[in-house]
C-alpha cells in the first residue's frame, strides 16, 4: 500500500472484471508514416512526469506515490500481482506451493538470478528482506502485512534457491503477501543493518552505482528537484515471450512537474511521452486532436478523503489544538461535516463526471469489496444543522458557528499544493461548510511536509489525503486500518486502541486475513467497513476514472487500475516509431 501523496499510497474491477477500453487517435497522414517494425525493437527512452521527486531510494522506507513510481522500476518482488489482471504472477519467484493446513509456502527462486551490478541473487537475500522489513527498529511501513494474527511469518532458507515461509496462522491471501515486498541485496545493505543504520542508507543523496536492484532497471543519474535517469539494467530477470531480454527501453527519465496543467502543456508539447492520471477536460482535448492514444480504464481503486487530527496531543504545547479537537472527537460533529459535503459537486467539478462519489473506503470498481449495504445518504444541510445542535452547538447572530464556551468554529485543512483535484475538494468543503456556518483555512503544502505533519509532528486540524493500494485485496489496507498503523491516519501508530469500535476493527482485520473462506472475509470486511462509515474517522468524498494518454507510436501501453497505472509493464515498452525531440 502507498500513500497517494501526489502518497500516496497510497487506485477498477477485480481480477479480469473491467475490459480495458483504448480509444487510440490517429497519428500523422499516412503519406508521413514509416513502415513499422514487425515485432518489438530494443532502443531509445520515455520521459514521464512525477510531481515531486522521491523522498528515498530505500524501498523499505518508501511511503508515498511518487517515491513508489522510481522505486518499484529498480526493484522486484518475489509474486507479482499483475496490475491489469489482478492476479498473482512469478517473479523473482519461479513457482511456490503450499501446504495442506496453508501453513507453509516453499517458494523457489529462478535459477541465475542477479542484483543489477552483476552479484547472484539468492535465498540469503530474501530471507535478509524479510528481517529487514519485519525488524520493528526499521519501521517500514508494510511490516503490518507481513503479522498474521499479529505475529511476524518466520522466512528461512532451505537451500540457495529455495526458501520457506511459515504463517503463525492460516492466511487468507496467501502468496499476495509477497508482492510490493522488495528483495534487497544484502551484500550491500548487510553491514547498515547490522550496525542498525540502515534507514539512514540509500538517502536521495546517495551516488547512483550504490542503489543495487532486481528491477527493469537501475538509477544512473539524480539530479535533485529537476530529473532521475534510470538506465536499462543489463542482468533483469524477465523475458519476453520469444525469450528475448527486457526491458526493451534503454531509459526511462522521471522529470519533476509541479502541476498537472504543466504536466499536460509538456505533453501536448512533445517533452513528456506518457500521462497517467488526466482531468475530464484534458482527455476530451487530446480526443479530437492527433498523435496521441488515450484511454479510460474505468473506475479505479483510489479514495480521497478527509480526516481530523485525534491523536493525544499535549495541551499545554498545543493549547489551540487541543480545544478544536474536543469539536473533532464529537462523532456528531464529523457527522455534520459529512453530511454537508456535496460529494456529487466533487464529481461533476473535480473529474467532469469521470468519477463517483464515496461514503466508504472501497469503489464501485472494486467489485469483490464493495459493501452495498452502506448507507449513501445524499447531502443534507438540514441534517448537519441538526447534529451540530444535538452537539451543543449554536449560531451567533452573524450565522457563525460556535461551540459551547462560545469558540467560533474554525480550521485548517492541509492539502498537497501539488494535487489539483485536492486543492479543488478542499475548495467544495470550504464552502460547504460556510453554509454551516464553520469558518475552513485551506494549507497547501509539498508532499513530504503533509506527511510530516500528520505521522511525525501532528501539529494540524485536518487534511485531505487519498489511497490506492498495490491491490484490490484488503489486505494492503492493514496499516490504514490497524491503530498500530503508521497510516491511521487520524491517529497513527498507536500504542493501543483509542476507542471500542477501533479495538473492533483491529479483531475483525486479523480475522478476516486468516479467515478460510472468501465469505467469512467478505462478512467481516463488511463489518469494518460498516464501523468506519458508523464512527468515521475518516470522510469519504470521490474517486476518479484513470484517464491516461501516450504518444502514438509507443507500443504495449496498457493502463490498468493499480499504480502505477501506465508503468507496471514498463519493461514490455517500446517504440514503434521513435519520438522526434
């Protein structure tokens, strides 16, 4: 999972329910054309954009979009779930099997497996991952999925290429664990972790020849805040159909854009080859025009929402804070805010109709998920007013909201400055509120201070964040969901459950991954799911369709539902008629 912080991390239909729909436009005359090549061709590069640059190139550590976007090009995993069939798939791995009580997985490696500067890849490297994620002195963020019924699984090699995985418990998704966990080589990173220095190890400071992978690639030149220069990484595992190597690109250049306006103008420009995430309006203006393929992979997987800051601050350093947070912990108060949001405004202003408004924390096109039980109560000023004053609340003459002691009623919301369709919802509560009387303060921030704010000072009010996990399963939502998550996020990594309904969801999540059945899972993920909507601590607002576009002459491009949406099969790229820049 990842946090869409531009993050993350934080995301339509699952495994093999949504047909993918290209709407492909038409290049240059065809007196201008030249001949296609007849299969696919080594050579050349594509440039995407990233709104902001990675905050690391340690996987372990990475936490957002945008840091995901790099990372997961230079490192591989050992089960792969495919992001268009949403089915798991070998990768590093080139079979496993399990045992009859589902207990034990021995998973064998590819033969001749090597890290991109040349050294055998082995059983000694994953089981080192594995420590690594699971040592709670790291702190990686996907140690949550890794405990099944709250219990680390025990990885232990068997031979060079073979490893065994012991689960404490029977584990609903099986060999899904697997996937996003990067295999890391450990005759580089060894020492920092014995020596525990390990999350100080591969900074966006580190030399470029030092960030050892598996992936299609490998880092060759950072220049901060402007671009990163991945290289073809000549030992990469993965063959094409024919048994030819991959990746078929030479590079791929991440260049940093601060907006999607710009991002667009760049594109339409020629100096971007690929968008993955468009507005309504952006898709429409590329439709009718030539030299681009465009597609709409339908609903996706992403939720936004907003949260209020209940974690246990100090009094006495956050006076302020601490007062508005008594409004913040009054349920009915986030009731009220709730029931003010006009979510199909969202819709029809943020994603020009290319979007569906959210009262819970999986979408339509999760079909497998989606609890149709949820109540979807349309918005209703009368009902807010309602609430606020069952919560003791009242107006001043002026129609300002006040509390009990008086207070007016305001506060911040902090936003990426780098979202747009964030900014634009954070404008939607703004004045939806202010017909409730409740004054709103909008903060724009980069990425990384946003995140900073909420997990590690959480010195703010309120924000707008937005996930999309690396699969449909809920289990990549572990972190958000568990109070011991670091991406709880009203209330991040608790020492123990604040509230009965949070100790609940803790036993229902636990439950339903070492459940047996896909029913048993379904009626306890339910459950959750119905928890949240009852108490929540987080308010839904929408999702957006993904909407992306390529320049016409790149082959193989497949936008899917997962993130990331247009490079999950980079290394398949390649030029059928190579961009002239």
């Amino acid at each position: 999972m990842s946090v869409s912080t531009g993050a993350s991390r934080t995301s339509v239909v699952r495994a093999g329910s949504v047909a993918l729909c290209l709407v492909v436009c038409l290049g240059a005359p065809a007196t201008q054309r030249r001949a296609e090549p007849a299969g696919p061709t080594h050579g050349g590069q594509i440039v995407v954009a990233e709104r902001t640059p990675p905050s690391t190139f340690n996987p372990v550590l990475a936490a957002d979009a945008q840091t995901h976007a790099v990372l997961d090009r230079l490192f591989a995993d050992l089960v792969h779930i495919n992001r268009q069939t949403l089915k798991t798939e070998p990768a590093l791995a080139s079979s496993w099997s399990v045992s009859t009580d589902g207990l034990e997985y021995t998973i064998n490696l590819r033969p001749d497996l090597k890290f991109s500067d040349g050294h055998p890849c082995t059983a000694d490297d994953v089981v080192f991952s594995f420590d690594v994620y699971l040592d709670e002195s790291v702190h990686a963020p996907q140690r949550d999925l890794l405990l099944v019924g709250g219990k680390p699984i025990d990885v232990r090699k068997k031979d060079d290429k073979t490893i065994v995985v012991k689960m404490p418990e029977p584990y609903a998704v099986g060999e899904r664990i697997f996937d996003t966990i990067a295999i890391l080589p450990k005759h580089v990173l060894g020492e920092a972790f014995a020596k525990r220095a390990l999350p100080r190890t591969w900074g966006v400071d580190a030399p470029p020849e030092s960030i050892v992978g598996t992936g299609p690639f490998r880092l060759r030149e950072n220049v901060p805040g402007q671009r990163i220069v991945l290289e073809r990484n000549p030992y990469y595992w993965k063959r094409d159909r024919d048994g030819g190597t991959l990746p078929y690109l030479d590079r791929l250049v991440f260049v940093t854009v601060p907006s999607s306006d710009a991002e667009f103008l760049r594109f339409k420009a020629g100096e971007i080859d690929i968008v993955s995430q468009l507005t309504g309006d952006q898709l429409a203006s590329l439709s009718s025009g030539s030299g681009y393929q465009t597609a709409d992979a339908g609903p996706s997987l992403q939720y936004n929402f907003l949260f209020f800051n209940l974690n246990d601050v100090n009094a006495a350093t956050l006076p302020a804070l601490a007062t508005r947070q008594r409004w913040f912990r009054e349920e009915k108060f986030r009731h009220a805010v709730s029931a003010a949001i006009d979510r199909a405004a969202m819709v029809s202003i943020v994603y020009r109709g290319q979007g569906e408004p959210l009262w819970g924390p999986v979408t339509r096109g999760n079909a497998t998920w989606y609890n149709r039980a949820l109540p979807r109560p349309a918005r209703s000023l009368e009902r807010a007013r309602a609430l606020l004053k069952e919560a003791g609340f009242s107006w001043r003459d002026d129609g300002a909201l006040k509390d009990q002691d008086g207070k007016p009623v305001e506060f911040s919301v902090l936003v990426q400055a780098t979202s747009v369709p964030r900014k634009q919802m954070a404008t939607i509560i703004e004045n939806d509120l202010a017909q409730l009387g409740i004054g709103v303060t909008i903060v724009p921030l980069d990425s990384r201070a946003v995140v900073d704010r909420v997990q590690r000072t959480r010195d703010y009010d309120a924000c707008i964040l937005g996930l999309g996990g690396g699969d449909a399963d809920p289990n990549v939502d572990m972190p958000v969901w568990l109070s011991s998550g670091d991406h709880h996020f009203w209330n991040p990594s608790a020492a123990k459950p604040a509230t009965p309904w949070e100790a609940e969801i803790d036993s229902l999540m636990r439950q339903q991954i070492s459940a047996r059945t896909f029913a048993d899972r379904k009626t306890l993920f339910d459950r959750v799911q119905a928890l949240i909507a009852e108490h929540e601590p987080m308010i839904f607002l929408a999702s957006p369709d993904i909407l992306a576009a390529a320049r016409a002459g790149l082959a193989n491009f497949k936008p899917a539902i997962l993130p990331h949406y247009t490079l999950w099969n980079v290394e398949e790229l390649y030029w059928r008629q190579a961009p002239d820049r």
